[in-house]
C-alpha cells in the first residue's frame, strides 16, 4: 500500500465513523432498518456474508446505490474484506447525500474473528450469468430477484394453447421447478396454437414432448410431467409440492376442482381462459386478501352455453397472448415486483386490442373461501363437462 493511501485512509478515519464487529452486531440486532452493505466483488462473497445484508460490487456502487437505498438518512453499516475499502465507499456515501454511513473496523475477516454469524450465500454460477444476464441488468429483478426464480416451483395444469406459450417462457426465466399435468396426446389439430409440439409427435404423449422440449430450452432446471387426469383423489398429493398453480386447462369441471384445492391449501391460482377472439387472466387467493374462482362463478353454466374450443373455436395466437399474461402474472408473484391481478379479471379481445380490468368482490358467503366456513368437499363436474384438458 502506497503511503498516499495510508495517509488517504488515515484522514478518512478522522472523519468518518467506524464500528468494531460487536458494536455493529448490537445495533444490527437492536435496529432492524440498519442495512448492512457489503461491498466486495462477486467472487469473495463466496466465503460468507453477514445475515440479511445487502451486496452491491464497488465498481456498480453509484450506479445502483439510490435506486436500492432511496432513503438518503437510513443508516447504514458497511463492510468488505478488512475494513479499507469499506471507509472509502462511506466517504461516497457522503458524496452521494447518505447522512448516515459508517464502517466496519477490520471487515468480515474481523467480524469472522468475533466468533460472529455469517451465511454462505447461494449464487449464480458463470453459465447462469449469462443465461439470465438480461435479467440481472434489471435492478428490480437483479440476483436475488432470479434466485427466487430459481428456486421456485410452479405447477401448469393443461399442456395445451394456455400451458404451452406459459411453460415456455417459465422455463425461460429459470422457475427451477416446474409441473406439467396432461393425460391427452398431441393431435394435428392442436398445431395450430400449441406451439410446444410438431407434427412429427402426433400421438405422442403431450407430457413427454412438453418436457423434452422445455429441457431442450433450459437444461438447468427440473421439470416433473404428470400423464393423469386430475381428480379429487391426487390434486392434494401433486398441489402441496408447488408454489403457486397455473391454470391451463379447458374445461369448468377442472377449473372448479383447481380453485377447490388452492383454498384448502392456500395456493395462488393463475386462471386463463380463452374463447374465440377474447381471453381472461385472473389470480385467486383468498388467504393472501382476494377473492376465489368462486366469488366470480360460484356455479358453472349449463354445459349446452359453455361450449368448448373444439365447438366454438378460437384464434391460434390469443392462448398465446392469454398464456404468457399468466407466466407474468407468475414471475411478479414470485420476485414480488409490480401489482399482480390479484382479485382482478384482466379481459382481452383481440379484434379490437381493447383491454378491461374488472374488480372481483369477494362474496362473504363464499361457500369455499367465506371465513369461518368448513370446506365443503369437491364436487364431481366431470360427468357434466367432457372438455380435455
């Protein structure tokens, strides 16, 4: 070390504050808006991080300090290796406006040598960097926001106009579990909007072609076909092991039975539908303070007005508009960005681009998701809708 940057570091201790390891452990655990910000590069964070703190590179400091701290007067601890570089970054705190900035005398390795906690973080590998690079340059999303994609895990029930465009681009983004429920084969006439299949696998098991082509995508991640009908007897088993449901299918009597198993087990259910040139994305989840299926149709239609896709039709690129909706709806859920449709009805028509957002009240005597009410068991409409999935 230069005698210029003894001396430069030697005046900096004069002017700003600096914390041994207890101290900063006190008030970590006396404060909880204190943010501790490590600022080491990516490859030294490998050997461990203080617990919660928040990790900005020093080279990306100025870059993207305001837009994750925008509260100039939060108090904030920072540490990197051995307590020099930190003190300069608290003098740019300063620069930059941050009131309240002080330094951890002798970095992690002091904090280490305090017999203080620390985790190991999880982190992105090179090929994940890159992969995902788009991502990352999102300050809203950024690592943390791609590890919880990551480590998440969603189900799509119903391989076909809805599930096929919604598994694509969820295994995109790097969701690190995802099911595919489907008892259905591909048939010719499904090519003309479930793009997940070729001509070449008609007959072929929807789950096996959906799966070899997702992983053909994204190698990384774990995908878990399900070639079964849903029913009462197993949506339990296979919904307790996802997140949250998507729902892909085309028919009322699985919409039900979804929405039925979500309330009893608090899962956030993602509805799509499409019927000719119009189409519809909804989140239910009572638990989390909105409505269910439920409150909008407490009852499906007769089947002679509810007419499928096989009768009424519908144009190939709406489940594919109407799908991905239901894929960003899943992604802000999980990374926590934006307003997810939560207790709203988006509704789309085609022929006219023309968008509506429909508020959904929750119904109080909700026979399902009323407080207070029992659950009332599932209702077999199976036999009243024969619409594949």
């Amino acid at each position: 070390m230069s005698n210029f940057i003894k001396n430069h570091l030697g005046a900096l201790k004069k002017v700003h504050k600096e914390v041994s390891p207890i101290e900063a452990s006190q008030l970590k655990s006396s404060n909880t808006n204190i943010v501790f910000l490590d600022i080491r590069e990516q490859n030294e964070i490998v050997t461990g991080m203080i617990p919660g703190a928040l990790h900005i590179s020093r080279g990306f400091l100025e870059f993207e300090i305001e837009e994750v701290i925008q509260d100039k007067s939060s108090p904030i601890i920072v540490y990197c290796a051995s307590g020099m570089r930190s003190l300069l970054v608290v003098d740019t705190l300063k620069v930059l406006g941050y009131t309240n900035a002080c330094s951890i005398l002798g970095g992690i390795k002091g904090w280490i040598g305090a017999g203080l906690d620390i985790e190991k973080p999880i982190i992105l590998s090179t090929e994940q960097r890159l992969r995902y690079s788009r991502h990352l340059a999102i300050p809203e999303v950024s690592e943390s926001g791609q590890l919880k994609l990551l480590n998440s895990k969603v189900l799509i029930v119903g391989a076909g106009g809805l599930g096929c465009p919604c598994s694509l681009y969820l295994a995109a983004a790097g969701i690190g579990t995802i099911g595919i429920i489907d008892s259905d084969k591909v048939e010719l006439s499904n090519l003309q909007r479930q793009v997940l299949y070729n001509s070449n696998q008609v007959g072929t098991l929807k789950t096996v072609c959906a799966c070899d082509r997702i992983l053909g995508l994204n190698p990384e991640i774990k995908i878990n076909g399900y070639s079964l009908r849903l029913n009462h007897e197993n949506i339990e088993e296979i919904f307790q092991g996802y997140d949250l449901i998507i729902d892909g299918s085309d028919n009322f009597a699985t919409r039900y039975l979804i929405n039925d198993a979500c309330v009893k087990l608090k899962k956030i259910f993602i509805h799509g539908s499409v019927f000719r040139f119009e189409g519809q994305v909804a989140v239910f989840a009572p638990h989390l303070g909105g409505a269910c299926y439920r409150c909008l149709f407490p009852e499906p239609p007769p089947p002679e007005s509810a007419p499928s896709c096989v009768d009424a039709g519908v144009l190939g690129v709406l489940p594919g508009i109407i799908g991905l909706l239901q894929a960003t709806e899943a992604i802000k859920i999980i990374t926590g960005l934006g307003s997810p449709l939560l207790g709203d009805l988006f509704c789309y028509n085609a022929l006219t681009n023309i968008t509506q957002t429909l508020h959904i009240r929750n119904n109080p005597e909700c026979n399902y998701c009323a407080q207070g009410k029992p659950f009332p068991g599932y209702v077999d409409y199976e036999t009243l809708y024969s619409c594949k999935i």
